[in-house]
C-alpha cells in the first residue's frame, strides 16, 4: 500500500534534493571549468573567455607536459608512493583491528591497546620531534619518509574494528573447532566477509596518499624526489615565471601558463576519479556498518 506524502514532507524532499544539487553543482563546476581550461587555446584562456565549454578546442597543453620530465618523475615517485602505503597501511590496520576485536577474556590487556591508539589521536609529537626522527633515521630523501609516518591509521583501524565486531561469531568458532588458527581465520574470514568496510578503508588510504603534499615538501630536499601533489603545489601557489627556467618558460608562454596548469591540475585528480566509482557502492555500507559497535 502506498502512502501519500503530506505537503511538509513534500517541501522538506523537495528542500533536500535543491540543497543536495546546488551542493553537487559547486563541487562539479569549478572541475569542469579547469577541465575545459586545459583544452583550450591559449588567447581564449588569458582572455578569461572559458566557462563552462572549452573555447578552441586544443591538446596542445596535455602534449606538453606529458613530455614534461619533472611532472614524469613526480608521478612515478607517487605511483610508488601508492603502492607501498596502501599495502603496508592495509596490512598493519588489518593486523591490529583482528586482536582489538576480540573479547577482552581473549586479549586481557585491549584496554590498553585501545586507549594508546586514541592517545595518538589526541596528542602527537608535533613537526620538529617527527622531522628529527626521520632525518635520524636516515629517511629523508628517501620513498620511506612518505610512507612509514603514515603506516598506521587509527581512524581505519576503528572502522575495522568495528566492522569486525560486528561478524557472527559462531562461524569463527566453527573454524576454530576444525583446528584453524588466528592466521587462518583472519585471510579465509575476515577478509572475505569485509569487502565493504575494505573497499571503503581503501579508498581512504589512497586518496590520502594522493593528496598529501606536505610531508613530501619537508622531507625531500630536491624536486626530483617530490611527490605529484607537492609538485602540483609548488606549481599552483609559488609559480612565477620570473624564476622559471628559460627552456620552461619559452614552452609554457607558447602554450599558456594558465592552460597548463589546469591540465597538470586534471591530470593529477583523474586517478582517483577512475577509481572512486568502482568503489562508491561499498563506500556508505562500509561507513555505516564500521561505525556500529557489534
């Protein structure tokens, strides 16, 4: 039997679905503008003549700096980047989500576990103690600096956590009753019922490993080893082309600065928008089952 909506209701869907465009909208057209900036023509750019809709339509900004050698480099070092944070940052909250969901009769210290994770949310070393250690440690300058900081994230161990919480315990004593181990049960178990929470923990991971510019800004001490986003950063905020190299500067004033940015820009996000799709319908079962306690 379907129910009519009274005319409140009506007006507070109908107030939902505005504010939920015209926030969708702020999001998408500042991107579409960069998007057509990059191709087009370098007078429509710097004439400010782009909206919307690329004016004289042109791939000659993607042509150059796809030949570009530092734009290359800096997304090599972030691929790398990728890869080793997301294995060693899944692999580690993997690792300390299983025994922190255990009952306390199982793992008699979790208690404190638990409350020396959230300590680390609360309170940190600061810039000047962290820097010291990786420059101690001889990782600066090195691939490691960007992601052995980073290898533990106490917000995805939560989500974890409680996403294994949330799983029927009587099949793990099943397992258990067959003679299979913690190792067993976590790889053949845990991770096979997790998917959700996975997919979304995994999103998380390399979006943050994308973005961050920061770490790679401090720790490199050459532009050779900088990562993408530092690079894009460097780029964007501190551009000038006074202090620019003549052989690069000759090859954006004959293309446009503005265009080029807008392309390196587009080309540095269009990963992640790949990739987010096919993990957006485990992104909100993973939230919401990670943030109910079982």
């Amino acid at each position: 039997m379907q129910h009519r909506m009274s005319f409140g209701r009506k007006v507070f869907v109908a107030g939902n679905y505005a504010f939920l465009v015209a926030l969708s909208l702020l999001c998408l057209l500042p991107l579409i503008q960069v998007l057509s900036i990059s191709f087009s023509s370098s007078a429509a750019a710097s004439a400010g003549l782009v909206k919307l809709l690329p004016v004289d339509l042109t791939l000659s900004s993607y042509k150059y700096i796809l030949q570009k050698q530092e734009f290359i480099s800096s997304f090599g070092i972030t691929l790398q980047r990728l890869v080793l944070g997301f294995v060693i940052n899944m692999g580690l909250s993997l690792l300390c989500a299983y025994p922190l969901s255990k009952e306390r009769k199982d793992l008699r210290i979790r208690s404190y576990y638990a409350w020396f994770f959230v300590f680390t949310i609360l309170f940190s070393g600061g810039l000047i103690p962290t820097y010291m250690v990786i420059s101690m440690t001889g990782l600066i300058d090195t691939i490691w600096a960007l992601v052995i900081p980073s290898a533990v994230s106490v917000f995805n161990v939560i989500l974890l956590l409680n996403f294994f919480r949330g799983l029927p315990k009587e099949i793990e004593e099943s397992a258990f009753m067959d003679g299979a181990g913690h190792w067993l049960v976590l790889r053949k178990m845990y991770v096979p019922m997790s998917y959700p929470v996975l997919a979304t923990v995994s999103l998380f991971t390399m979006v943050f490993h994308w973005n961050a510019w920061f770490d790679g800004l401090i720790y490199m001490n050459f532009p050779k080893n900088y990562p993408l986003s530092t690079y894009l950063q460097l780029l964007v905020i501190n551009s000038n082309p006074m202090k620019m190299d003549p052989k690069n500067l000759a090859g954006i004033l004959e293309i446009s600065e503005r265009t080029t940015r807008a392309a390196q820009i587009f080309l540095g996000a269009l990963p992640i928008l790949i990739v987010y799709p096919f993990l957006q319908k485990f992104f909100v079962k993973g939230i919401v089952l990670g943030s109910v306690k079982g």
